[in-house]
C-alpha cells in the first residue's frame, strides 16, 4: 500500500497501536491455549468435556486467524513508521520508539507481510510488472485479510499456481482468471473460463470461490477439494500436492 506521510507523530502512533493490538491478541491466544491444556489434563472426556474442548479449539483458530489478518495490516502501519522516522533522522531529531532498530529496513524485514521474502503488493495491474513470488504474496495476503487460515492461504497460492502453470496460462494472461474458473464449453467442447476486467477482480473471485465454496464446506485438503474443482481428481490432487511441495517445502518459486 502506497502511503503518503502528513504527521509523522501519527504515523508513528498509529503503527505502535498496531503492535499493541497484535500482542494483546497473542496474549489472549496464549490464555486459551493455556486453559485448552489444563482442562485436557484434569478432565479427559464426557459430554462437557467435548463442548468446552470444541468451543475453545475454535476460538483458539479465530484468534489465529486475526494475529494473520493484523500482522497483514500491520505492514501498512510499519511502512508509516519508517517513512516517518526516516523523516525525523533526515531533521536530525530522535525517537525513542526506534531503540530495538538500527535502521528502517530491518524494521521492514521484521514487520512487513511477506511470503518467504517476497513482499505483497498492495496491487496487480499487470502481471509482468511482478515476479510470481510477488503474486503468491499478494494472494496469500489477500486470502489472509479474507479471513482463511495460514493453511487455507496456503492452499490458495498452490492452486493458483497449479491451475495457471505457474501464472503463465491464457487464463490468466488473458482473462485475469487465477482459479482457473471454468464457465462452460463452446460448441466445440473447448473450456470456456471465465473473465475479469483487473487482475485484483480475478483474485478476488477466485478466493470468494474458494472459501465460499471449498473451505467454509469444510473442504480443506486437496484430496477433498479435488473431486469438485476439477473431477474425478485423482490427477489435480496429485499436481496440487506437487506444487505444494516445490514451493513450500523445498522453497522453489518457478519461473520467478
């Protein structure tokens, strides 16, 4: 996100409330998990036992989910304070707020939202102006800021890119289309896919799918997302585990 500095002192208030506010949730997170442990130990099972048990493992993922969308957020506010303090240093004033830094950079390094160093861009209007590190960051911030888990963001990126060869499909280059979202056939029995005007409509439309259809049904895996997004499946959730394990667990990004 572009950001033009008008205050410095709220820029650097507004990015220290945002910390505040990511701790208070980790602290939070923490309690839960801490009480979640402590009726694990001294009581085991019945009924009740399984409702609290319930109730608390999915407040415990809400509150996983929120530190993700805040640590997203955060970077716009990070971003602020760099500018600012860099403003201060170019006056040659002081703040005291920057002790822990040496420099704004590290400051980024620690704080900006990025995906295994690739920062997101606050957005795409053309896909060549970026390297496919950039769009995964960028989809998986958005996927993040739409309220899907760490993993279902995950899972976002590797079935964009599986869908599109790695963003370099007709789809995509064409149509703005990075799910790979099938509208139909022609006459000829060719895949009709669907169209967006803006790269950042066809993210869009491509998580809104995704969640609303795949993950909030309680689809969370490629086994199980397979037989509808592209039936039988067997072949996708083979290609899918793939690319998950190239760029996530071997730490490739093709064709960067």
């Amino acid at each position: 996100m572009k950001i033009t500095i008008t205050n410095t002192n709220d820029a650097i208030a507004e990015a220290n409330n945002l910390i505040s506010a990511g701790n208070t949730i980790k602290s939070i997170l923490t309690t839960l998990k801490y009480i979640k442990q402590t009726i694990g130990e001294v009581w085991q099972s019945g009924a009740e036992y399984t409702s609290i048990d319930t109730a608390l493992t999915n407040s415990i993922s809400e509150y996983e989910n929120k530190i993700l969308v805040a640590i997203n957020k955060l970077s716009t506010g990070v971003i602020a304070y760099c500018q600012a303090t860099e403003e201060l240093a170019a006056s040659g004033a002081t703040n005291s707020n920057k002790e822990a830094y040496d420099s704004p950079s590290e400051w980024v390094a620690d704080n900006v939202f990025t995906l295994d160093g690739y920062e997101a861009p606050s957005t795409i209007t053309n896909l060549s102006d970026l390297s496919r590190g950039e769009v995964d960051a960028y989809i998986y911030s958005k996927a993040i800021d739409m309220g899907m888990s760490e993993n279902q963001a995950r899972m976002a990126v590797t079935i964009a890119r599986g869908e599109t060869g790695h963003y370099t499909s007709p789809a995509v280059l064409n149509q703005n289309n990075y799910g790979g979202l099938l509208k139909g056939y022609d006459s000829n029995g060719n895949n009709v896919y669907f169209s967006y005007d803006t790269p950042d409509a066809g993210v869009e439309a491509y998580l809104n799918n995704l969640k609303t259809g795949y993950f909030d049904q309680g689809l969370n895996t490629y086994e199980a997302i397979g037989p509808v997004y592209s039936p039988p499946g067997n072949s996708w959730t083979t290609l899918m585990n793939g690319v998950d394990y190239s760029r996530f667990e071997s730490h490739l990004s093709p064709m960067d």
